[in-house]
C-alpha cells in the first residue's frame, strides 16, 4: 500500500508548501511568553529571606494550555488564504515574514498566576518539613543578630535568649543545612562558654560528618575557636582513626589540617600524625598513659621490622596528595619531613622523593613548603643533600617568591641554606639578589624596600648573613641549628669554600648597600636594627667605602635633632665598632680588625674635633674610649692631650652624676627591702678614660 500523501489545499500558489503557511507557531510564540514569565517572576518575588531547599520548578506546567495540532490545522484552513500570501510575498522578496501576535500568546496575567500558584506550592512543601516553623523563626532572629553594629547589647541579650529557647536539643536539625547552620554559628560567636559547650556537647559523634560537609565544616572550626580545652578534648578525639580517609576527602582535609597546626595539643598532633604510617596506627592507639611521640626515627627503631609497610603507605598517601595539588596542609609537611629523615641517601626511594620534589613544574609543592617550619625544614635539607643540578632547579621554582621568602619566619632560612651550599654564586646572585636587593643601586623605591627589610627581624638575616655570618646577632636558636645541620652535610656534598663563597656574595651585594648607606645614614642611625646593619656592611663590604663612612661620620655635625640620634645606645654601639674598626672577640679578649683598615678613626676624630669633650663625658663616652683604643689611630696620642688638658671635666663628669635610685622588686609580701636600694653614679667611660690617662 503506498504511503498517504498530504493533501495540499487547490489554491496553494507557486508551489508554496503548507508548512510555510503557519503564521505562527508554539516555537514562535515562546520567546514572548518566556520573558513575559520572568516580568511575572520578578513581580511576584515578595519573601528574599525563605529559599526553597528543593530544585526550581522546571516551568514547563506553568498553567496555560497550548492549542493542539488539530485545532491550529483548523485554524489555519480558516486562514488559509492569508497564510498563503504571507508565504508567497516571503518567497517574492527573500524576507522573513514579520510576526505578528495573535490571540494564541499566553497572556501575562495567566502566567503570573501560574508562578504565584508555584511559589505557593514551594512554600506549602518547606512548611511541611520537620522544624519548618523553628527555623524560619531562627532565621528571622538571624537576621537581626548578625548586624553587630544596629542592634543594641539588650536587644541582642534578648535575640540571643530567644534564639537559644529555639536551638537547645534541637542542634542537629540545624547544622546540616547551608542556611541554619549559620543561625548556630552566630549563637556561637554572642554565647556565653556553657552555651558553647552545650552545642559542642549535642554535636558530640557527628563532628566527622560536619567536617565533611561543604557549610558545617566552618561551624567546627567555629566551635574550637570560641570553646575552651574541654571543647577542644571533645572535639579532636573523634578525628582519630579517620585521618587518611579525610585527608582525601575535598572538605575534611582542610578543616582538619586546620585542627592539627592551630589548635591540637602535642600529643593530639602525635596521635594525628602517626595514623599516616598505616592502618595499624589508626585501629591501635598507644597507651594513653604513655607520651604519645610521631618521631618516626625512633618508631622503627623500637620495631624495624615495620619499616618497610611504614615506609610505603607514608609513600603512598604523601604521592597521592601532591598528585592532586593539594600540597599546602601543614600535617603533609610533617609527614613528608618524617619520611625524608628516614630515607638512605643513595636509595631508590630517596631518587623518587627527590624527583618529586623536582617534578611540580608550577613549583607550587616547593613555594607551600617554604612556609612551614617543617616544610622549610625538608627543603634547606633538600638542597644541601641536592647535586649541583637538582640545586638549580631547585631554587628556580622560587622564581617571584623571594622577597615574599625573606620576611617570613620559615622561609627565609631557605635563603641562608642556599648561600651555603651553592657553589655557583653567580647562579644565586642572578637568582636571590635582583628580587632581593633590586638591580638598579640609585633606584628610590629599591632602596626604600631595602630599608624595609633592614627593619625587619627576619628580612634582615637574608641580607646581613653573608657579612656577619652564623651570628645569634641576626639568628634565632631554630637557624642556628638548622645551619649547623646543613654546615655538616655541605662537606660532603660542596666542593668551595665556605670563605671564599661568602667573599663571593659579598661582592655581589656590596654595590647596592654602599649607595645606600650613604644616602639613608641618618635613617639607619634612627633604628636599632638599622646601626647593626651599618656597622656589620662597613666591617665587611668590599670596594670603596668613603663614602658611607663620611655620610655617618657627617651625621655629628648635623643640627641638634640629627646629632641626637647619636646618642642612642645602639648609635653608640655602632660608632665604637667603626673607629675601633672591628667588632670585638670575647673569647681572646681583642678586636678582630678588618683587613683592609676601615679608617674611620681619623674620619670621625675630624668630624667631632670641636666637640671632643661633650662626647667624652656624653651619654656615649665609650666611643672615644673605642678611639683611644684603636690599632693603628695615629692621632691617639693627641687625643689623649687633649683629655688630660680638660681632666677637670673628666671628674667631674664622674663624681658629679644624678643618682639614680634602683629599688628591686618585692620578694614576698611582709619583707621590708628599704635597706636593698642600690645607687649608680657618674660616667663610667669618662671613668675609663681617666684610667687610660693615669697609665
């Protein structure tokens, strides 16, 4: 049987096909029914404050009712010769037909109606679930609590109150969805500590659950934040047997990286840490009578037969995290500082680690790394095992991070190990010092951001360190051993030395610093950490240095507020080690002079040639004692006469000064201390000086 045929009206003129007959279509008519509905929407979106915790409405059933294909077939035979010609003169002048509304159109009242009725709808379910009427009046409390500068204190004491009528044995209906669980976070922020632990008691057992959710993950956080050690011992112990599992899971990891590094006591962090080296760590605790150690060292050699397993599943969950970029937990530092002490130099496994170390090509791994004592711990470490090579590519994945580096507690000991053990000092001038120290010397900003790491405690030991060495001046106790650690392996593996690598660096940094000196003396001399600077740069730069010398010795002939700041200790400090030219060794009991002589005894004896007496019974006398003391000053003598003629002044300067009474602290309450008062008396250098002249 043929297939039927589709009858085509008789008048159909120039083969016009039927279908292009349709003057409008439900296709057509879309578009103006769509932006109609969201007018619609717009207007009758009346409460901002309730969400809808289910899908949106798909809109497809809003309550219009589109005409079926027989009666638009109907419709279009009555039409039939208007859908024609519209056809014709389309095809005639190879232009769209212009569409034209009909009363086909869905009307704007018909669709504001059907989303008045979904809203409705929407509604009526999130009243029917449990708690709907408690969290919505909880979320109107909310509302009001969280804007801490418009609600008055008795307000909020009366918000808080109700709020808490509203919460207490209700807790876990609230925190696990995004909207309330932020009504329990702002009652925890306004409560008093046994509200706190009535929250953080109803949330006991779910706290793993919380921490892995995208919202109640901060409520934790929150919790351990505002509680008290009580809180806290609540709340970490139901992370143990778990730490694998959440330091894979997207939101747990962070919230209990977040636990070990800011809030676990020793022992928690320890009971953390231990559960990387395997299963059996997590399903076995130690005796909780027994201090709790991660020092996997001594681990495996209480049981060696373990260190095989161990090795592997600490191998396997630090490969996993660093895969997955997610290298900035403080725990996986830790970890991976642990696993790198116990690696054999030379073995497979110590290649593999160093290769992943080398092979973050974004250098993310490394620049995580520099900022945990841990982590900076492993790559100072790193680098002094490292050969040549491995150490290039090693600080070149710092590129953009130094000066970052250099003012960070941790990281800037990354800086000093690679000043050690980097044979190619031109390879760290050309990687270190241009973000360091700048590239052009007279440049204002680079010698202001040079000015701003001098003031700093720990920006200042990435400059001074190749002048003044491993000095506690510039070091805290952690560097110093860290620096010892590194001192001892670098023999092994560096091949220059030592000396003539610091020479080498301080020839690379001298053309910034002396520029610098001598155009911000007097700002230097204003700071304590500033004169050290002075001093350590003079008695160990290389090259010409003229001209800081006279730009300080300048400062004493300055007007009164400049020669102030002379009188500092730390100026005083400074000015003796200059014209003493050296700084002094307390071991031999002499002045360790540098070679070349720095000549500032004559510079400064010039400048203050007027004013020799008021130094010498000033505040800071014992620059000219330094003075008279001086290897090599070829005007002591002069000097000398020069006292002895105004010895007068000299005691006076002694036996005339302002008593000063020193009363000591109370030892115990009862105990009479008049009687321990103690006195002090005169100059002690114009007291010195006196004996230098009587010898």
């Amino acid at each position: 049987m043929a297939p039927m045929k589709r009858k085509i009206p008789a008048n159909a003129a120039n083969g016009a096909r039927y279908k292009k007959a349709k003057t409008h279509t439900t296709e057509d008519v879309k578009p103006t029914t769509s932006k109609r509905s969201k007018i619609a929407e717009v207007e009758t979106d009346s409460d901002p404050i309730v969400e809808s915790d289910t899908p949106s409405q798909s809109g497809d059933d809003d309550g219009g009712s589109w005409p079926s294909d027989e009666e638009q077939e109907e419709e279009l035979e009555d039409n039939e010769a208007g859908g024609i010609k519209i056809a014709a003169d389309a095809a005639n002048n190879e232009k769209p037909a212009k569409f034209e509304p009909t009363d086909n159109a869905l009307p704007s009242s018909t669709s504001r109606e059907s989303h008045a009725k979904q809203k409705a709808t929407a509604q009526e379910r999130k009243s029917a679930k449990p708690n709907a009427d408690s969290i919505a009046r909880s979320k109107k409390l909310w509302e009001r609590l969280r804007r801490k500068s418009h609600v008055p204190l008795e307000e909020r004491k009366r918000l808080l109150t109700e709020l808490f009528d509203i919460i207490t044995g209700r807790v876990k209906d609230f925190v696990f969805k995004h909207d309330s669980v932020r009504v329990i976070q702002t009652a925890l922020k306004y409560a008093n500590l046994e509200q706190r632990k009535m929250i953080a008691k109803e949330l006991k057992g779910e706290y793993k659950i919380l921490a892995e959710s995208k919202y109640a993950k901060f409520l934790v956080g929150k919790i351990l934040v505002h509680g008290d050690d009580e809180i806290r011992d609540l709340v970490v112990p139901e992370f143990y047997g778990q730490v694998r599992r959440m330091m894979k899971h997207p939101e747990a990891s962070w919230i209990l990286d977040d636990v070990y590094r800011g809030v676990a006591t020793p022992s928690q962090k320890a009971s953390l840490l231990r559960e990387w080296y395997g299963a059996e760590f997590a399903l076995f605790k130690a005796n909780s009578k027994e201090p709790v150690s991660a020092d996997l060292k001594q681990l495996l050699a209480e049981t060696p037969e373990k260190k095989k397993p161990i090795i592997r599943s600490l191998h396997d969950l630090i490969n996993l995290l660093v895969q997955k970029k997610t290298t900035g937990f403080t725990m996986l530092h830790d970890a991976m500082l642990q696993y790198f002490h116990n690696l054999q130099l030379g073995s497979e496994e110590a290649t593999e680690f160093t290769e992943l170390l080398k092979g973050d090509e974004e250098g993310d791994l490394l620049k995580n790394l520099a900022f945990t004592k841990s982590g900076a711990h492993l790559v100072c470490l790193a680098l002094a095992y490292a050969s040549a090579k491995d150490r290039k590519l090693l600080l070149r994945a710092f590129k953009g991070t130094i000066r970052m580096m250099a003012y960070d507690v941790h990281a800037h000991k990354i800086l000093l190990t690679a000043y050690d053990v980097i044979d190619d000092t031109v390879l760290t001038a050309k990687s270190v010092f241009p973000e360091l120290v700048g590239k052009d010397p007279e440049s204002e900003s680079q010698q202001q951001e040079i000015l701003n790491a001098v003031n700093d405690f720990n920006a200042r030991a990435s400059l001074l360190y190749p002048f003044c060495g491993k000095s506690k001046a510039i070091l805290s106790n952690d560097s110093m051993k860290l620096l010892d650690e590194v001192h001892h392996i670098r023999t092994t593996t560096s091949k220059k030395d030592p000396e003539t690598r610091r020479r080498e660096l301080i020839s690379y940094l001298s053309p910034s610093f002396i520029p610098f000196i001598a155009s911000h003396a007097q700002d230097l001399v204003a700071m304590s950490y500033g004169c050290q600077f002075v001093t350590d740069v003079l008695l160990g730069t290389v090259g010409d240095r003229n001209a800081a010398l006279l730009a300080v010795a300048g400062l004493a002939t300055g007007v009164q507020e400049i020669r102030d700041l002379l009188n500092s200790p730390q100026a005083g400090r400074m000015l003796k080690n200059l014209v003493q030219g050296g700084h002094f060794n307390t071991s031999t009991k002499t002045i360790d002079s540098v070679v070349p002589p720095l000549g500032f005894d004559d510079i400064f004896y010039k400048a203050i040639f007027e004013e020799l007496m008021e130094w010498a019974t000033g505040p800071n006398s014992f620059v000219i004692v330094g003075l008279v003391e001086a290897p090599g000053f070829s005007r002591a003598e002069e000097v000398k006469e020069r006292l002895e003629a105004s010895r007068a002044r000299l005691e006076e300067a002694v036996v005339s000064g302002d008593r000063v009474k020193k009363e000591k602290s109370k030892k115990g309450k009862g105990k009479d201390n008049d009687d321990k008062k103690g006195f002090v008396k005169g100059n002690a250098g114009a007291r010195i000086l006196l004996e230098k002249l009587d010898e």
